[in-house]
C-alpha cells in the first residue's frame, strides 16, 4: 500500500500539471442485465492503456463482485500492446490509496478514529491506506446494511 500510496500521489501531481491524457468515460449500459461496462481510457508517463470495467450490483447473489475489471497497457510509441491485466484488484487497491491521500492532506494529523458506511472492498483497502498516512487510528466505526458483512469485515481487518 505504501507504494500505491507514492504512484497515487504523483499521478494526482501530474494530473494537476496538465501532464495526462484522461478523457471522461464511455458507459455501456445494459439494463436488463442490470449492471454496465465502462470504458476508461488515459495516457500518463510514456504509457497508454484502458481500463474495462463491469459493475454489477447484484453480483453478490452470485459470490462475484460487483466490481470487475481488465487492464490494457500499451507502448505509445508503436502502438502495440505491452500487457493485459487484471484490473479488479488494481482498481481496489487504487481506490483505498485515492482515499488514503486525500485523507493525507485534509484530516487532523492526531486522528484517532475513522468511520466508514459499507463494508465491501472499497473500505477494506481505504482503511489500509489510511492506517498509513494516520498511524495513530485506534478505532475504526463501520456501518453496513448486512450485519454478517460488518462482522466478517471486523473479524479479517482487526487482524491487520
């Protein structure tokens, strides 16, 4: 995490400085499957690539997440692809640094308490992050609609 940590903040650096191409994301709606695929392409540092994403909320009666994704990186230069990865642990962890340096920058240093609404993927890696940048937490507040989730979430992050 610290390492995503590092390449977050940079990425939001030069993001700022107007150093990436990042247009807006293309979404393939299917309703009647109830979820979407969402297309989104950058260009940072010497490489191109496109994320390709499903979201699907529903996932859950299935034992999937409803979150998965695919990552393509490509050589700006010649074009040619330079890897295909799997992008749903990609987005986790990017998703829970995102949060950690925003949490960085505007929350008390001496903060000792955090809370989070939902116990799925996204508070599970944003709670790392930030037990990174605010190494004081003591206690962490966490409310979810399905009391099971909240207990698994505690029983597996109070290990950490």
């Amino acid at each position: 995490m610290g390492e995503t940590l590092k390449a977050i903040e940079h990425t939001f650096r030069l993001k700022a400085e107007g150093r990436t191409i990042m247009p807006p994301k293309l979404y393939l709606d299917l309703p009647e499957y109830q979820g979407d695929f969402r297309a989104m392409p950058a260009y940072i540092d010497r490489a191109a690539g496109v994320k390709w994403v499903s979201v699907y909320p529903n996932n859950w009666r299935q034992n999937l997440p409803s979150i998965m994704a695919t990552v393509i990186l490509c050589d700006p230069n010649a074009g040619c692809p330079l890897t295909i990865m799997d992008g749903t642990y990609i987005t986790n962890i990017r998703t829970g640094a995102s949060g950690g340096v925003a949490v960085k920058y505007l929350a008390r240093r001496e903060s000792s308490v955090i809370g989070f609404i939902g116990a799925g993927m996204q508070a599970r890696t944003q709670l790392l992050a930030i037990s990174e940048v605010l190494p004081k937490i003591e206690q962490v507040k966490l409310f979810d609609l399905h009391r099971d989730t909240s207990l698994k979430y505690a029983e597996e992050m109070g290990q950490n």
